[in-house]
C-alpha cells in the first residue's frame, strides 16, 4: 500500500486503537462502529434501500449493547454474538405502494380494496380441501370442533369468507379456469349473502357462466351439487397368478383369515411398523431363544430313551450346557447372561419332566425345517419346529412360550392359525399336529390327534370355538378333520388369489393391530348430521 493512501491510513488508525483485547459488549459496539467510520462506511448519498439497510444495522449494534452484563469478552466472541443477531434479525426492503397486489387467500381477509378480484375458485379448490392429521380418529376430531376434519365446517368456513371478501370491496369480481391439467372444471358454488350484506354493493361478474344459487339448500346438498362424488367400492387390489410366491408364510393365511385388509397390507404392500426399544429381551427374543435351546436339546439327545436314560445330575448338566450354547450364539449381553440361564434352566427341566418324559416312546426326524410349501395357487414356505416319529406315525410340535394357544379354532371356518394344517395336508404319514405350550406351571400339549393315546392329553374331538363361525362339519375323526382344512384354506387361499383387501376384520383382529391408522377401522362411518367421514 503506499503510504500516503487513505487506506493505508485507515488501516494506521485501526492499528492504534486495538490496544485492549477484551471489553464488554458495549464497547465493543462503540469500537466497531468507529472502526467502519475509519473505512468512510455507511458514506453520503445513500439510496432508500441503502439507508434501510444501516438503519437496521444500527439496530444490530444497539441490540448488542443490550446483551452487556459487564463482562469482558475477546473481539471474537463480540463478534460472533453480533453475527447471530444480524443473522436473527428481519430485514425487508420496503417497497413502495402499488395499485394492484397479488396475495393468497388467506392474506386478503379483512384488507379493504377498491376491488377484489377472486380467481380459483373452481369447485376443486373451494371450499378449501380438509387435512386434518392422520394420528387422531376423524370422529374425536370433529367432535373438538377442527374444522379441517368435518366437510360441514369447512363449508360454513367458506361461506363466513365470501361474505367478508363482499365487504371488503365495492367490486367483487368471481373467475375460474376452465381446466387444469386436461380436466374440465366446474365453478364453486356461491353462497347467499344478499341477506347479510344489504349496506354493500355487489356486483359478482365472472368470466365464464356460474351455476345459480338454490338459497334454500341445506349445506349436504349444496356439496353434493357443487362437488361431484365418485364413490370406488376398493375391496379388491391386483389379482395373483397360480403359482405366485408370496412373503410371510403361513402367516399370510392367517392375517387373512383374520382381516383381507391387514394380509394385504403386510405381505403385498409390505407396510412394517416401527420397532420399539424396551429393556431387556422382548418376547421375541425370548422366544427365539427357547427354541434354540430347545433345538440343541434334541439334536444331541435325539430319542425319549436317551433323555429318560440320562441321571438327574447329567440331564442338569446337558440343560446348562446347551443353554450356555444357545445363549452364546445369540450375543445376549452379560448383563442378562445369568438371569436367563436361571429361567431358562428351570424352564426347560419343567417341560421335560412334566411333558417330554411322559409321552409315549418318540424318536425326534427333524428340527427347525424350513419347508417350501404350495396351497390354492400360492407358494410359501414355513418354519416347523420340529416333527417326532411315534411308532410308524409323525408328529408335528409347534413350541409356544404363551399361554393365549387355542387349538379349537382350527374347527372355524376361518382358521387364524394355519401353519399346522398346512403342512399337514402335504404329508399323509402325519397323524397328529400340536402346540408345545412351554411355560411355567402351565406345560402341556395342545393339538389334535387321530388318536387319544397318541400324543398326551390330546384328542381327535376338541371343544368348538366360540367365535361364532364355526363349521357345521362334525369333526370327529382325523380325516374329518384333514377335509375341514383343505376346504376352509382353499377358501382363504382364493381370497390372497384375487386380492381381496377388505375392512372386514375379525372380533379380536383388531385387539393388537398396528395398522388402525391406516385403515381406519375405529372410526365412525357415518356421523351424527349423517355427514360421510
């Protein structure tokens, strides 16, 4: 720089007067401010924006000596605080006045004009289209008064808006487009405000013809008149080819036979909800583990004589080995280690003593099988836990660690928990299917069997469900049993074939369903004033 330029000597000055390096924020404002006026800043001759412009950082300045509570701080900080406030702060040129302005709808509402001109308002965009949330049931939502929830007071809303927009200008001028988007158009029905605005004159031209008002409507009809409805019977989505693989195994039948909608949503449209994080294992992982456990049991055991074989102390000794195993292979944290050894050790003892040790001689053939399976046209695979062989006859056991297990809906037209029956109509050899219901002081066998010796406790009659759809087939023997199958999965089978996706849950569905905010079973089809939802 050379030395006789201003800047130079600005620079000179600047240099002297940076001798303290901390202050308090208001003089750090001051020092700023006589620092710019070294560099000849804001100048003469400022143009309107300019001048707004350091109006509003003289603001700024004044803002930061507010924030003084007698503190030093370094230049940095002062000027780190100094941008968040003229970061914070709103800045807008003012404009000057202009004869015609362009705003939205809910801009203009009590501004007086000396004419208004309404454009839009075709019958799809007027009255406004609702948006109430969807985590709240529409009934409660109409019933607190949110008027984005009830067709009725968006149309009241409208009509209180027209005749403000009426009062508001001696001129009122109504257009819409003709089409939008290759859609013809109609216009939105106006309300009757000749009653209410009899001080106002108004003279409501449009550009193109506007139906004629009916002043003696009630609002139900006037939507009905102004807003075409087109009412869609959607019970059915895209149809299955035969042979089509499905995701979710037997489970897909069952979220069938309970509720079309909730099969469809979770195996066709694939919808999963959001996990929740708890303490501890969940009763998934609970149950994951039990089977494990139980698994490498029998892979090392194997028959009812080698287990009846082992001592007190060595039967102890295989329990704690195998569930050490299992819970290694599964990565349980150290802080839950030793607390499900003990239950699951005094678990397992439990199901074998009081179950396992008392059945007739059994010999284990498979464990933990996945199996690919076909019914009605759609493929599938399942899980069987594990299957015995008891004399020349098979067994399938479904382990269950709750206690909710009922096996007399299998008598239901509508069979809501099917992985049994279906896997036993591939296999003729298989003469009894039962839920292995592992839990404390409530061990047992649940199932259906072609004999009463067969399996513990279990027989070939079991008591109808009460769920008020039972079948009229007298089920009592294992072929009885075996046909009532067949036919009533052939029938849901058909349902997943042609997309059925109706709302037509269950009584218990709906108990534990997730998906209630999407088809929104609960709320009311009709409300009081006979209003659609």
């Amino acid at each position: 720089l050379y030395s006789g330029s201003r800047l130079a000597g600005a620079l000179k000055q600047l240099l002297k007067t940076r001798t303290r390096k901390s202050a308090t924020l208001s003089e750090w404002a001051t020092r700023f401010s006589q620092w710019l006026s070294l560099f000849g800043w804001p100048g003469k001759g400022m143009e309107s924006e300019e001048y707004q412009a350091v109006t509003v950082w003289m603001e700024c300045l004044d803002n930061l000596q507010l924030l003084d509570d007698g503190s030093n701080v370094s230049a940095n900080e002062a000027l780190g605080v100094l941008r968040r406030l003229a970061r914070d702060q709103v800045f807008q040129v003012e404009s000057p006045r202009t004869p015609i302005q362009i705003m939205g709808r809910l801009e203009s509402h009590a501004i007086p004009f000396d004419w208004l001109w309404l454009a839009g308002l075709d019958s799809e965009q007027w009255p406004a289209a609702g948006s109430p949330t969807p985590f709240l049931p529409m009934a409660q939502q109409k019933l607190a008064g949110v008027p984005d929830a009830s067709a009725a007071a968006r149309l009241a809303l409208a009509e209180l808006e027209f005749r403000q927009w009426s009062s508001q200008a001696p001129l009122l001028i109504v257009s819409h487009a003709l089409n939008r988007d290759g859609k013809a158009l109609d216009a939105a029905r106006l309300p009757d405000i000749t009653a209410s605005s009899q001080n106002s004159t108004l003279a409501a031209n449009r550009l193109d013809s506007l139906q004629s008002l009916n002043r003696h409507e009630n609002p139900a009809v006037q939507i009905c008149h102004g807003m075409p409805l087109e009412s869609v019977a959607d019970t059915h989505g895209p149809a299955l080819p035969a042979g089509s693989d499905v995701r979710g195994g037997a489970r897909l039948f069952e979220n069938q036979a309970l509720c079309p909608f909730r099969a469809f949503a979770l195996h066709r449209l694939l919808i999963r909800p959001l996990e929740e994080a708890g303490l501890g294992l969940d009763p998934r992982q609970h149950g994951t583990l039990l089977h494990h456990v139980l698994e490498l049991f029998w892979r090392s055991i194997k028959t009812q004589d080698a287990m009846l074989a082992l001592t007190p102390e060595e039967l102890d000794n295989t329990v704690l080995s195998v569930i050490d195993e299992a819970i290694s292979e599964n990565k349980v944290p150290d802080a839950l280690a030793d607390l499900e050894r003990t239950r699951l050790g005094n678990l397992i003892l439990e199901w074998l003593q009081q179950c396992e040790m008392r059945r007739p001689p059994f010999e284990v053939v498979s464990l933990e099988e996945r199996q690919e399976l076909e019914h009605g046209g759609i493929n599938m695979n399942v899980m069987l836990d594990r299957i015995d062989r008891v004399d020349d006859r098979l067994v399938v056991i479904d382990y269950k660690t709750g206690t909710s297990n009922k096996v007399n809906t299998w008598a239901d037209t509508r069979i809501v928990n099917p992985q049994l029956p279906l896997y036993v109509l591939t296999n003729d050899e298989i003469k009894g299917v039962s839920f292995a219901q592992v839990a404390r002081n409530q061990c047992g066998f649940k199932g259906v069997a072609s004999d009463d010796a067969l399996i513990p406790k279990v027989k070939t009659t079991v008591q109808k469900s009460r769920s008020g759809q039972a079948t009229d087939v007298e089920l009592d023997s294992w072929e009885a049993w075996r046909t009532h199958w067949k036919s009533s999965l052939d029938a849901v089978a058909k349902e997943v074939r042609e997309g059925l996706a109706s709302v037509t849950p269950m009584d218990s569905a709906c108990t534990y369903c997730e998906l209630k905010p999407l088809c929104r079973v609960d709320e009311s089809a009709v409300t009081d004033a006979g209003e659609p939802v």
